[in-house]
C-alpha cells in the first residue's frame, strides 16, 4: 500500500492536536479546580448545577436579609429598654411624690425630672435607624410617628409594621408601631380608676381590687357619683356610651366607704360633695396614651396643692398616673420579649439557612468540582500522550524511500 507524505503529516498533525486538546482540557480542569469547565463536559451536572446555584444564591439573599431583620430588631429592643427604665424611673418619682411630707417647693423639683425623663421618652419613640428611618411610625418612617401640638402628643404614623421576609415561608415582623407601644395596654391589664378633674370635694380612692373575677358584671365600666356628701349612686356604661343605674342612695358616711360591684373593691376616704365622681373601667377603655399619663402627673405636680381638694385631686391623679405608668411598663416589656422571641427565632432560621447552605454547597461540589488527584493523573498522562505524538511526528517527518536505496 502506497501512503503519500501528505497523508503521512495530516494523521500525525491530527493525532498532536487532539493530544494538544486533551491535555489542555485536563490542564483548564486543575486551574480552575471544576470539572464541568463547559456544559459540554457533562450536560446534565451542569444543567443541575444551574439549579442548585440558582437556590444557593436564593439562600444566600435570605441570609443577607436576616441580617438586616436582626439590626432594625436589635435597635427597637434597645430603645424599648431605654424605655422602660425611664418608666420605672418616673414610677419611683410620682411614689416620692405622693408623700404628704413634701412641699409645693419639693413637688416641683420632682416635675422637673420628671418633665426630664417625659422628654426623654419622647425622643425615644422619635428614634430613628442608621438609616435616618424612624423605628416605630409603621410604613410612614420618613418623619417623626410623635408631634407636640398645643402642648399634646400626636401620633402621626400608620397602625402598620413593617415586615421583611427572612426564608421563603416566614415573613417577619422587623418594627413595631407607635400606637401599640407608646398608647396601647396589654390585654388583662385589669381595671384603672379615675376621679373626675371637676370634683369640689376632697373623696380620694384606692384600688380598684378584685375579688370575684367569675362576677357576671366583671369586665364593665363603672362610676360612683355623689347625690349628697352622704349618699352616692352607681352606674354602669351601657353599649351606647351612656350610663345606667344600678345601685342608688347608698350610704357613706362622710369620711370612708366601701363600693363593691362587678367583682371589685373601691375604696373611698374623705368628704364629698354633691356631683363628686369617680370612674373604674378595664384599662383599655381608660387613658392608655403614655404621654397623657405624663401629662396628667406634671400638671398636678407644677401646681399648688393648698386645700383639701386640691391635694385630694392630687393623690387621685398620681395613684392613677401609677397605676397608668405600671399597665404601659408591662405594654413595653411584652413588646420587648416579642421582639427578644423575633431575634432567638432568626438565630434557628440562620442555623437551619447555615445547614442548608452546607447542604448545598456539598451537592454542588459533588456535580462540578474536580478530582485532583484524578486530573493529575490525567495531566501526566496526556503529557506523555503529547510528547510521544510530536517525538512520532518528528522522527516520520524525515523518513523516505530513498534512504533505503
């Protein structure tokens, strides 16, 4: 058989460069350190390996979005605790000032720290994130969720909050608004009296307490108001907002009395006049604005208390301040532990987002990532593969017949 020269330098150019090919394939395999260089090396790991990329990146944004959740919630919790000291501060403050010991003078010295944690609260619930949004106005973060006009705090945010996904089914509440915290109670706060501002006499109360919580009238608002400085009725608030007699003419004798109705204990002391009121109700039908409650303590405390009425009307507003400033204390605190629950819960989901990961990251490795010491082997063996083929080509090239001759 007759084998031309040019057929001789095609099959060997032919055979160095599939060996040139081979070898430089294995050699992008150990640079890269991937198997699958090209989809063409295995269509079907590279075709699962676009999947499983696609939910490790998925994942990954979850992550990045935990971390976010876990920064605006860190920074409610410690506004709330912030919070929540200037409440128990203010509590011990307005107990200071309930001592008949103290002057006019003295009281308002105690206002003015008072008025000092007010503001103080205030620019609290104003507090803004890194990011110059405002923590607790709902989905109007853009300015302040609290104003002061004529002397009254607004809230001007919205009821809602503001929710950030952190895995694909959970959707997490990142902030609380205003309202909840600042002007709302908890349920089974109990119940909060009040004396009416307009009573003449010098009546003041304490409790209300329970004592039958399985009474068929527990749960209703109630009110005594005086016929006479020795004689008073009670009325309980129908559906409409009006009120309606149950008890009249019943005796007081001019310096104590006990009120028993709906399964509570009022206790009253002092002298009444005629018109004298005084209102019990469960804690949400009650002021439940921690500001008002501020409000109502610094203005008994900056004015004088010089008769019997006016310091009557000054125990009754502070005992209901407390009892106020005791219901927003234990608001603020459950709203702070569903805040602690929300950051305990984001350190599970991370935990499980980490094995996920792992998970993902192992089945990825499995689909593309290359053997070394496979490819290595390979590397030596499409060297030598190579090497022969240009030594073959090299020693052909000068080969013919006329040597032989």
């Amino acid at each position: 058989m007759r084998i031309s020269s040019v057929t001789m330098f095609e099959q060997s150019v032919s055979s160095m460069n599939r060996q040139q090919g081979e070898f430089l394939k294995v050699s992008q395999q150990i640079a890269s350190g991937r198997r699958v260089v090209n989809p063409s090396d295995d269509p079907q790991a590279a075709s699962r390996a676009v999947g499983v990329d696609q939910a490790r990146a998925v994942t990954q944004q979850y992550a990045d979005s935990r971390v976010s959740a876990r920064n605006s919630l860190a920074q409610g919790e410690s506004v709330l605790n912030s919070v929540s000291d200037a409440i128990t501060s203010a509590k011990t403050l307005l107990v200071q000032a309930a001592s008949d010991t103290l002057s006019d003078v003295d009281r308002q010295s105690v206002a003015a720290e008072l008025r000092g944690i007010y503001e103080t609260v205030l620019g609290q619930a104003n507090a803004t994130d890194g990011n110059g949004r405002y923590l607790f106005g709902g989905y109007q973060d853009s300015s302040a969720p609290f104003v002061r006009a004529n002397d009254v705090i607004d809230y001007v945010g919205d009821s809602n909050t503001r929710e950030q996904r952190i895995d694909a089914s959970r959707l997490m509440k990142v902030s609380d608004n205003g309202k909840t915290i600042f002007q709302s109670v908890p349920s089974g706060a109990g119940y909060v009296a009040e004396a009416d501002p307009g009573n003449a006499g010098s009546v003041t109360f304490s409790g209300p307490q329970v004592i039958d919580n399985e009474d068929a009238d527990y749960g209703e608002a109630f009110r005594v108001i005086f016929t006479s400085d020795t004689d008073y009725d009670i009325e309980k608030k129908n559906s409409t907002g009006g009120w309606d007699a149950l008890t009249s003419g019943n005796p007081y004798n001019g310096e104590s009395g006990i009120v028993e109705i709906g399964g509570l204990r009022l206790e009253l002391k002092g002298e009444a006049v005629t018109g004298d009121r005084v209102e019990f109700a469960p804690a949400d039908e009650m002021n439940t604005d921690l500001f008002r409650s501020f409000e109502k303590a610094l203005g008994v405390l900056e004015s004088p208390a010089e008769t019997e009425g006016e310091k009557a009307a000054l125990r009754n507003t502070l005992n209901t301040a407390m009892r106020e400033f005791d219901n927003s204390l234990d608001n603020v605190l459950t709203t702070r532990a569903s805040v602690g629950a929300r950051l305990n819960e984001l350190d599970v989901v991370d935990s499980v987002g980490g094995n996920r990961m792992l998970n993902y990251e192992q089945t990825l490795s499995n689909l593309v990532d290359l053997d070394y010491a496979q490819a290595i082997s390979d590397y030596s063996l499409r060297q030598v593969g190579l090497q022969a083929s240009q030594k073959t080509f090299a020693d052909m090239k000068g080969m013919s017949l006329f040597n032989y001759l």
